[in-house]
C-alpha cells in the first residue's frame, strides 16, 4: 500500500505565533499582577501591620491580575491572521 504525500496537508498548530506571544504578554502582566500583592507582612506574630491593606494590595494588584487573564482570553480568542 503507497502512502501518498502529495496530497497531505501540512498540519498547524491552532494559534499562530502573533497568539503565543499575546499570551507570554498576558502571562507577564499576571505575574506582575501577583508580585504586586507581595509584602505587608511582619516578622514578629504579635505585631499587627496595616501595610498590608493598603492601595497597591487591595485595589491595583487585583485590577492588574484581572486585566491580565482577560487579555489572555483576547490572546486565545484572537483569529490568527496569514502569517507570512
């Protein structure tokens, strides 16, 4: 039995590299996002520190982290244009 080759179609992966990289970008901002919340903590139990509520903790590094799967979803739902 001879395997034709001619007529094979050459396969592709389902997101083409401008995708690959939107979703390295939106991987980035997410990690930003998540760094972002680091810190406010203290080193002795018993000691309570209010640096852990402030403005970056509770409002930007969650906004950030959003915007970042949401973009992710764009880079996914993005139609791969012709790629030369």
């Amino acid at each position: 039995m001879a395997i034709n080759t001619e007529n094979k179609e050459e396969q592709q992966f389902a997101l083409g590299k401008e995708n690959l990289r939107l979703l390295l970008i939106g991987f980035v901002i997410i990690i930003v996002g998540f760094i972002l919340m680091i810190g406010g903590g203290t080193t002795d139990p018993t000691v309570f520190n209010k640096e852990i509520f402030n403005f970056q903790r509770i409002t930007l590094s969650p906004i950030v982290v959003m915007i970042g799967f949401v973009f992710e979803i764009y880079a996914i739902m993005k139609k791969p244009g012709s790629e030369k």
